[in-house]
C-alpha cells in the first residue's frame, strides 16, 4: 500500500511538470527557428559590389617617362622676328665670346581610372550564373606634377656675353611645358600605349576583385 502510493504521488508530480516541459521544448524549437531565419536573412543580404568598387576613387594603371629638352642661346638673325629681335641678333653677333645653357626635365604621364564615375547599374550580379559584369568608365590620362625640376645639363658663357637669369629660364621651362603638351596631343602613339597597357591592368584587376568573391568575371571599359 505504501508502495502504491509513493508511485501514485511521483506519477502525479511527473504528469503535473510534463506541460512545463512541453512548454520549454516548445519554446526552444520557437527561439532555435528565429535564429536560423536571422541568420539566413543577414546571409541573404546582398553586397553592394558597386560601393566597394568606388571606394577606390582613382585606380592609377599605368604610368611614362617623358624627357623634354631645350636650350637658352643667344638670338641669330635667322631666327629673329621683327626689327627688334633682329637689331639684338646683330648686337649679339659683334660680342666676344660664347652663351649656352641646356636645360632638361622628366615628367610622367600617368593613366587612370575614376572609380568615382562608376554607377549602381554598372556593376550587374548574376548569383545563379555566379558571373559579375562590370562596366568601367573610360581611361583617362593626366601629367604628374606642374611643378617638376628643371635640370641644367650644360652651362658656358664667356667673354662679354650676359649671364642666363631667372626670368630666361622660366621662359624656357614655360615654352618646354606648352611644347610637351602640343607633342603629346598630336602623336597619338603616346596615349594609345599607355591605354593599351593600362587596359590589360585594369581587365586583370577586376577579374580578380570578381574572382575573389566567387564570381566570372566579365569586364569591358567604355570608350
């Protein structure tokens, strides 16, 4: 009898604690199915690859070594315009002694690509095909420094002739400037190498950024 009803007692006690603990069970398969969802959802979260692209601004792909050269000498009468650089000519003629100053820089004409003009629509995502497609601005070029150093390679003046001063030598540095740039600008063949090369960097570039995030690369750049 006391047997019976020890057992009777535990089995109540059991069958009152068994809607608590369907309770908990319950909520923990509730708390365990948001979690999973909250994590699926952070997952799902598409990545902006177009914002991460921009963040790089300015992308410098490839860059030239230009050397630009001229001299200071005085006038000759062929090479004067007008009555006054003419009358100099004669003048300078009839002076004793020799003046000369060579002169010289380097420059760098750089190509890039400003990341900043890149649009939402130009990067597309295909998560099925796992491909990115990128479409890049244009390549664009630009010279390093206004300001470069200018180099006095050769200098001789003699007898009664004039030293070289400051104001002659920023002349020539400006007439160098002004030349460097016309040059460039007509021979096409400068900023085609450069585009060239900086296209095959750019494409290689990319291919890895796409690569890199589990994606084919396809990349064309605009004219």
């Amino acid at each position: 009898m006391k047997i019976m009803t020890r057992f009777q007692a535990c089995k109540s006690r059991f069958g009152r604690g068994l809607p608590i603990l369907f309770s908990l069970l319950f909520a923990m398969l509730i708390a365990s199915g948001c979690t999973r969802k909250e994590e699926e959802s952070v997952k799902a979260e598409p990545v902006d690859y177009a914002a991460l692209i921009r963040s790089t601004n300015k992308l410098i792909l490839s860059e030239m070594t230009i050397n630009k050269m001229a001299s200071i000498d005085d006038l000759k009468f062929d090479e004067a315009k007008g009555s006054r650089q003419q009358l100099n000519a004669v003048l300078n003629w009839f002076k004793i002694g020799t003046r000369k100053g060579a002169y010289s820089y380097n420059t760098y004409l750089r190509a890039f690509i400003d990341l900043n003009e890149l649009k939402l629509s130009d990067v597309e995502v295909d998560t099925v095909a796992k491909v990115m497609r990128i479409h890049l601005p244009e390549i664009k070029t630009e010279f390093i420094g206004r300001d470069v150093q200018l180099r006095e390679d050769h200098y001789r003046v003699t007898g009664l002739r004039t030293q070289i001063n400051l104001e002659e030598r920023a002349r020539v540095k400006e007439a160098m400037n002004a030349s460097l740039k016309r040059e460039v600008e007509e021979r096409a063949g400068f900023k085609e190498r450069l585009k060239a090369s900086a296209k095959g960097k750019a494409v290689a570039y990319f291919t890895a950024f796409a690569e890199g995030n589990g994606f084919r690369a396809e990349i064309d750049i605009k004219d």
